[in-house]
C-alpha cells in the first residue's frame, strides 16, 4: 500500500512539474523565425515552376505541398508573417506579410467558400490592425460581402459545403464559427449591422443544433432550407463516427465562441465556451502533456495520431478565455501546460519539414490525409498562443 501511495505521489509531483513550466516566448519565436526562413525559401523555389502555388501547407509522404489561393488553408501563412512583424517589429517581415498577403487578395469575391475568414480575415485582418492600411479594411468588407452571399435566412445560417450534393442538401460545419470574426469586423468598419446580424444568427442556430449535452459538437449539421430549417443529419464527416468529437472541431468550437463572447458580450457565448472548455481539459483520454489524440472516441486509443493543431487552437483560445471567465485561473494553468508541450515536445528540428514549425498534426484521417503531419493552421495558431501568453 505505502508502495501505491508513493508511485501516486510520484505521479501528482510529475503533473505539477508539468503544470508550472512556463515556455521561453523568446526562445520559441527565435526557432520558429529560423524555420520560417527556410519555408520562404522553399516556397519561392517552388513558385518558380508554378507560380499559381501561393502558399505552403503540409508535408505528406516527405513532399511539400503548396496551394492556390482558393485553397481554404491559403490565408494562414501570410498570416504568420503578420505575427512575426508584430513580435520583432523587424521590417524584413513586415515587407515579406505584405507581399504573400497580396496574393490571396481576390480570395474576396470568392462567394463559393465559407473560409474566407480564414482565408482574408487571417492576414488581411491582422495586416489592418498593424498597419491601419485602408486597402486591407476594403478587402475586409468586400470579404464579408462575399460571405454573407451564402447565408440563408430560413435555415439562419451560413452554409459551409456546395461539393458532396449526394451526401447533404445544406451542410454546416462547426468550422463555420471561426469566419464570424470577419462579419464582425466589418460591422465594426462600415456601421451595416447586417453582417453582426447574421453571424449572431450563425452563432445561436449553431449552439441550438450542434452540441450534445456534455458539450462536445458534431462537425456536420444538415439542413432542410424548404422546411423551417429542419435538421436532416448530424454527422462528424472527419471524425471517428458522426457521434465521436474529432478533436480539432471541438478547438474550432471553443475559439469560435470565445471570439463571439468578445465581440457581442453575450452572457450565452460565454457559457457556451465554458462548457466546451470543460468537456476538453476534463477529458480522461488526453494524455498528460495535453495534446490530444484526433478524436476523442478513437477506439484504437493511444496507437492514433494525435493532433497538434488542435492543441493550438486549443490553446490559442484558453488564453483569450481567460480573461473573460471566473475559471480564468483553470484555463492559464491549462494553456501554459499545452503551449510548453507544444514548445518542447511538436516542434520540427531546426531545418527540417522544409520550415515548417510543429509537426503531428492531424488533417483528415477517414480520408488518409494529412495524418501526423506538419500543416501551415498549427503553425499560425501556435504563433497566436505565443503572443498571448505573454498577455
């Protein structure tokens, strides 16, 4: 017994080491500008033959690959350019943001996506608020222009997919959360409560039909936009089952309510994010450095990829979380945990994955792709978390 009780106490002193480790922000942003000039460098190699490639996004099968703009992931790594200005404050970054921005620029007629908040607001968004140049506000607003195209007022709200017409008449996916900062944004620059109205439809619909009771959210909601918006399907079509909670959904959801709580003050946005704050970090699957497997309900848990980008998200969005609610203790202690996971244990060897900066993330594993692999949206949300950490 007093053998029992030692190896437990051994345990609790290994978490509470874990727990009070604080990441070196300096240390990490210095390693990940080193990797990011060896990505640049590989992305203008690989330009010179295909110059419509605008943006780096995964390493699959050792080959890097690179996008066009119309790519969903293309805004995130001008986006990060962003971050390093806005950590060193070095023109050199500030020069390199601008010039990879300006390539997903017409991204904002593009009314066939929902990404174009990840897409425009990402680098365009963070251009502005660096920058306060007026043509990236434009771009903003012509972006929410685009978006709100595809919201329909019967279902309330936006709609994700237009591919897959065999599978779902209008599918809606927890992603959908994040592009809503977009719309608020550009209430914000044009005084057109119109985008604020629809994204607070968005939001309310989604907390209405998405999330079970425990808090963990489906990916896929179908509707019926001919029947008062009657609910065809709940599905997770990149999770384990339509009834698992793929890991990086669950992250999409808490930021995307965190941000909604910030722009609206909405008692119910915060509540909501509290709720899926706790369904994560209560998890008993997660293993003890914090970074979660790709889904929750993977029964062939722990010989599954686990997925860094989720862990970014994540932790990215407990930072912010903080400082809205009463856990705010919970959830810095949580997200200084993560973030030093992240910062020790994910991160590429210097030079390798042709720059990019974490590696074991998770794209979509029913489809066999990008499974443990480095991809460009772990990386910008993992610059984010630096920077708010030490806010």
């Amino acid at each position: 017994m007093k053998q029992k009780i030692q190896i437990l106490s051994l345990m609790l002193l290994s978490f509470n080491v874990v727990k009070a480790q604080k990441t070196d922000v300096a240390k990490a942003f210095a390693s990940a500008e080193k990797q990011t000039i060896v990505l640049i460098k590989n992305v203008d190699s690989a330009r010179k033959d295909k110059p419509n490639l605008v943006s780096p996004r995964t390493v699959e099968k050792g080959a890097f690959k690179m996008v066009v703009s119309k790519d969903w992931t293309s805004g995130f790594f001008p986006a990060e350019l962003w971050y390093f200005y806005q950590y060193t404050k070095d023109k050199k970054w500030l020069d390199l943001a601008k010039k990879y921005t300006e390539d997903i620029k017409k991204e904002q007629f593009n009314r066939g996506t929902h990404d174009l908040g990840f897409m425009i607001y990402c680098p365009f968004g963070n251009g502005y608020k660096l920058t306060k140049d007026t043509a990236y506000r434009s771009v903003i607003v012509q972006a929410a222009k685009s978006l709100s195209t595809r919201f329909n007022k019967t279902a309330g709200v936006l709609k994700s997919w237009d591919h897959n017409g065999d599978k779902w008449k209008y599918p809606v996916i927890i992603d959908n959360m994040m592009n809503l900062e977009l719309l608020f944004e550009a209430t914000k620059f044009t005084g057109d409560s119109s985008f604020y109205k629809i994204a607070i439809s968005h939001a309310d619909n989604t907390i209405k039909n998405h999330f079970r009771p425990d808090f963990s959210s489906y990916h896929v909601i179908d509707y019926d936009t001919t029947q008062n918006g009657k609910i065809l399907q709940k599905l997770t079509a990149q999770g384990y089952a339509n009834e698992s909670a793929w890991a990086r959904g669950q992250a999409w959801a808490l930021y995307g309510y965190t941000m909604c709580f910030r722009e609206t003050k909405k008692q119910a946005y915060l509540a909501q994010a509290d709720g899926i704050a706790n369904f994560i970090l209560s998890s008993k699957i997660t293993p003890e450095d914090g970074i979660p497997y790709w889904d929750y309900n993977d029964p062939q848990i722990p010989n599954v990829s686990r997925d860094a980008s989720a862990a970014s998200i994540t932790v990215s969005a407990l930072y912010e979380l903080a400082k809205y609610s009463k856990n705010s203790k919970k959830y810095k202690s949580a997200a200084d945990k993560i973030l030093y996971s992240l910062s020790t244990k994910y991160v590429s060897k210097p030079g390798e994955n042709y720059g990019f900066i974490l590696e074991h993330s998770t794209g979509h594993r029913p489809a066999k792709s990008e499974i443990d692999v480095p991809i460009n949206y772990a990386d910008y949300y993992y610059l984010e978390a630096l920077l708010r950490s030490k806010n």
